[in-house]
C-alpha cells in the first residue's frame, strides 16, 4: 500500500479511494480486536474495561467513517450491493448490532456481549469488507472517470 507521503493526491475524491483502501485493511485488524476483547471479557470482565472502551471507540469512528461516504458523495447504499444484499441493508444491520452492544453493557449481559464481539461484529464488518470495493468502484466511476 502506497503512504500518502509518497502518493500524490489531488482531490478529495483521490483521498476517499486512499481512505477506503486503509479502511479495507483496518476491518480485518478491527475484527480481531473485537475476538481479543471478547476473550479479555470472558476471561476477567472487570479487567476488560479499558480494552472495551479503545474498541468501543475504533467501532464508532468506523461507523462515523462509513456513513459519511455515502452522505458525502450523496450515494443511495440500495444501490451498491451484490447477491447478499445493499449496502443499506449492511448498514442497517450494523447500527443494530452498535444498538444491542449498548443494551446487552447497561444490562450487564456479558455472555451476550461476549458473542457479539466473537460473532456478529466481526460477521458485520466482514460484510462491509465485501461491499467497501463495490463503493470504492462506485465513487471511482462517478467521480475519477472523464466523461467521455
């Protein structure tokens, strides 16, 4: 992968490809931060805290990261998909996941945390691993291409 100190970039366009490809490479890291915290939880739920938190933190940014691509470049995520389903529907199905994280921490439900971080987080951020290209082909093709 090529740094941004030794890639010229001359767009904001330019710097959303770049981000994505980083972004590609970071899920991969973030789901298994998501299995070493669920071990750490299992293992002493006390003493997880700290790693819980600077995850917490990583999945929001993500979040963050991913929703503003498409509001950014005004994409309609029904539209980027394959024969899974949309990006909307990765979406979806991901602030759902973020939504019982929170209520599985305030109800101290640590076995359904602790599947969530082993199982259905990492299965949702395989999924965007999935459609990220897709996007990344999207906003090439509308935005770095000359019309011709």
């Amino acid at each position: 992968m090529t740094s941004p100190a030794t890639q010229t970039i001359n767009s904001i366009e330019e710097l959303t490809m770049f981000s994505i490809d980083r972004t590609l490479d970071g899920l991969d890291a973030l789901s298994l931060d998501c299995q070493r915290c669920a071990t750490a939880v299992e293992n002493n739920p006390a003493g997880s805290v700290s790693q819980l938190t600077t995850l917490a933190v990583n999945i929001h940014d993500f979040d963050i990261f991913q929703t503003n691509l498409s509001s950014f470049f005004f994409i309609d995520s029904d539209v980027i998909g394959d024969f899974k389903g949309t990006l909307k529907i990765a979406e979806d199905e991901f602030h759902e996941t973020l939504n019982e994280m929170a209520v599985l921490l305030s109800a101290g439900n640590m076995t359904g945390l602790i599947r969530l971080l082993k199982d259905d987080i990492p299965d949702r951020l395989a999924r965007f691993r999935e459609l990220f290209p897709l996007l990344r082909d999207h906003i090439h093709d509308e935005y770095l291409q000359p019309a011709g």
